[in-house]
C-alpha cells in the first residue's frame, strides 16, 4: 500500500467533544483537516446529553489507556479552556463514606489517586475524600469552542453530512456524504460515537460493536435562590458506581445518571421509574433534594463497546482509518488527551504532523464554525432537540428496549 498524500486533508468523522478536539488538535499541529457531522449542528448527541463535569481520573485504573488519556487530557486542558473563554465552575467534588465498607473504599481510592498523580485528601472530620481538581463545564460550549478555534486555524466544519461510504484508493480514502459531498482524505478519524461501528463497516471492518447506555438526569431549583457549591460524589460500591448530583453554570442542580443498556441507538426518553430510581438516591446524598420536585428531566446515550473499551487505533482492514470508538463515561473528559494521542499515531501512516501551537481563539478570526444559537441552558439545548427533555409536570415518558443493567454509571 501507498503512503498516503500529505496534500490530502484528514477527515474526522463526528462533530461531538472528541471530533471537535481531533480537529482542534489537528489544526494546531499544522495538519488540514475537515470535521463531517451528520447533524444541522455540533454536539447534538452524548456530547450535550452528559454531565458537563470533568474529571481528574483519581478514580480510574491506573495503567489503562483510559486513565493515561483522562491525565494527558488534564495537562493539556486548562490553557485551552482559559485561551477559548469555555466557562468552568472550579468546585471541587467530596465523596461521603456512610458506613465502615464506604469508608474502607474512600482509603482504596485516595491510594488510587495517588498512583495517578491527582490531588486527593481525606477530612478528618468525617472521613469524605475531598477531590479539588473535579469541575463543571458547559460541553456544548467546549465543543463549539473547540471547533471554531480549529476553523480560525484553517480548517473546515461540514454540517449535515452523514457519511455513506468509504471507497480506499492508492493515495488515501474517498469519503461521500449520503448528499453526495465527496472528499479525497489522507487518512479518517471515525470519532462517531453511537456510530462509529456503522463508519467502521462501510470499510469492512467489523472489529467493535457499539451500543447505547442510556443515562437519565433529573434538573432541580433550589429554594430561595440557594445553590450547590460543589460536585457530591458517591462512595462505589462493587455494583455500582451510583447517582451523583452536580451543579451546573445556569444555577440548577442535576441528579443523575442511570445506566440503562439498550439496542436502540434513537431512543432518548426518560423512563417513567427513573425518577424513583434517581431520587431515592440522590436523597441521600444531598438531602436538600428531599420534597423537591423536578423542573425537568433529560437522557442521553453514551457510546458503549460491547466488550471493549477505548477503541483507539488504526483499522485491520485499511491503516488509514483510524477508529476513535467505545469512549463510552469519559469523553468530555479525556477528549484532547484522546486527540493528541491520535495525532502521534498519524505519522505512521504518512501524514505529517508538527508541534503543537497555542489555541486561536475564533474571535481573532471572521471565520467560525457553526454553533449553536443561545437558547437557554446547555442541557436543554441538545435534549429538546432530541426530543429527550420532559418538563416538570409533564411525565417522563416511556423508553423502549431497556436490556440488562440499570445500575448507575457516574462518570458520564
């Protein structure tokens, strides 16, 4: 096979937090890249349907590539966040033990921390693991800020372009939208989420199956104007990892989420028990919780790998399609950690890849890629389109498909 052109661009696929960090990435190290989202706009999928908290990974294993990714992101990150003005509530999150057990799992995880180099302290007082460096952002605005600066940079945003095929050449990869665009690429990152497998098979590669997790969040306001000054993790137990609760930057308080397992990748309704499920929980640890009643409720799907976790690297079935699949919980997360990592895989298939610049921010520039118009609070803005917000007052809706597994799943 044919090294392929360093004058054809690279193509992601997917306009979500990590296709949005590839091309942000990829644009900075001086690599032309284009972004293809089948949606009218960025970030219509798990990247606004989460928790818009970004993690430290004290919590995560340490030697996974997960973890390694979750760290590099957190280098990286800051300068970025502050360079494109990405609002950010840095308020720390605490882990309550409630009984011996709990306890004994707060040492195991402040020993984890430590092991992954993050901050971690244990209070005196009542023995709750106090984790500073956990934080809230608003995912859509990060995602679009991420796209924009990459398009200041010089590089290009396609929107509603659902990719139909993938035709390898000897110079590079043709991609065709389902519009009939055509694009000749050097090399395609498959950051598709839900559908990365479906990107994978147009190419025959059937290495990895994704399905949908759902996860269910219930919005609250609190009396008297008061508000959360901080992320309220729980203490895992061996089944679960539990329901959080969160602030976010519009003033709410967020519950949540489930983890539901799914087949049906369309299917983002609140399930009527969710609620139950969420606040019998929740109660506990945030007792203000207790008699208040939702002002609304959201879902989101999480991109799971049956079987796998953090498909990252280069096609079996062509080098020159590298599958970014199954970033299942952490995506918002370890998103520029994944898309420097990407980035250092490109040399080995021919593309040339340099250092990389310090972000441009898109006001410095008339060019901009889409974003989404200001329409209320990030979580609103992505489930009403997807028809998975449900007003207080309104029910919650039936969900279909729900298969094995509802305990919860926190870091999503």
């Amino acid at each position: 096979m044919n090294s392929p052109s360093p004058a054809l661009p690279v193509v992601v696929i997917g306009g979500g937090i990590v296709g949005s960090a590839l091309l942000h990435t990829l644009a900075h190290r001086g690599v032309d890249a284009v972004l293809l989202e089948a949606e009218s706009e960025l970030g219509l999928a798990a990247s606004g349907t989460n928790s818009g908290i970004l993690h430290t990974g004290f919590d995560s294993t340490p030697g996974e590539l997960e973890t390694e990714l979750i760290l590099r992101a957190a280098r990286i990150r800051p300068a970025i966040l502050d360079a494109l003005g990405v609002p950010v509530i840095a308020c720390g999150a605490e882990l309550v033990p409630h009984t011996e057990e709990d306890a004994e799992t707060v040492v195991a995880l402040a020993a984890g921390a430590a092991a992954n180099g993050v901050e971690v302290e244990i209070r005196e007082s009542d023995g709750a693991l106090l984790v500073p460096g956990e934080s809230v952002s608003d995912p859509v605005a990060f995602t679009a800020a991420l796209a924009a600066s990459a398009v200041a940079t010089g590089a290009r945003v396609e929107l509603d372009a659902r990719v139909s095929s993938l035709t390898p050449g000897d110079d590079g990869i043709e991609v065709e939208t389902s519009d009939g665009r055509r694009f000749a690429a050097a090399a395609v990152v498959n950051a598709a989420g839900l559908h990365a497998d479906d990107v994978a098979r147009l190419i025959g590669d059937d290495s990895f199956e994704i399905y949908p997790r759902k996860g269910e969040f219930f919005v609250f306001r609190l009396p008297d104007g008061a508000t959360l000054d901080r992320i309220i993790l729980p203490v895992p137990t061996k089944r679960t990892k539990g329901v959080l609760v969160f602030p976010t930057l519009d003033g709410t308080v967020i519950a949540g989420p489930t983890a539901v397992d799914l087949d049906d990748k369309d299917d983002w309704t609140v399930r009527p028990e969710a609620r139950d499920e969420i606040l019998a929980k929740a109660v506990v640890q945030f007792p203000a919780l207790e008699g208040l009643e939702p002002i609304a409720s959201y879902a989101g799907l999480r991109p799971a790998g049956r079987g796998s976790n953090y498909v990252i690297g280069s096609s079996e079935k062509d080098a020159r399609l590298i599958n970014v699949a199954a970033i299942r919980s952490t995506g918002l997360t370890a998103s520029l950690g994944i898309a420097d990592y990407v980035a250092e895989l490109l040399p080995s298939i021919g593309v040339e890849v340099g250092p990389l610049q310090p972000p441009t921010p898109a006001a410095s520039t008339p060019a901009a890629a889409p974003a989404p118009a200001p329409s209320g609070p990030w979580w609103r803005r992505t489930a009403e389109h997807r028809g998975a917000l449900r007003a207080a007052g309104a029910g919650t809706g039936a969900g279909a498909g729900a298969g094995a597994g509802a305990g919860e799943e926190h870091r999503a």
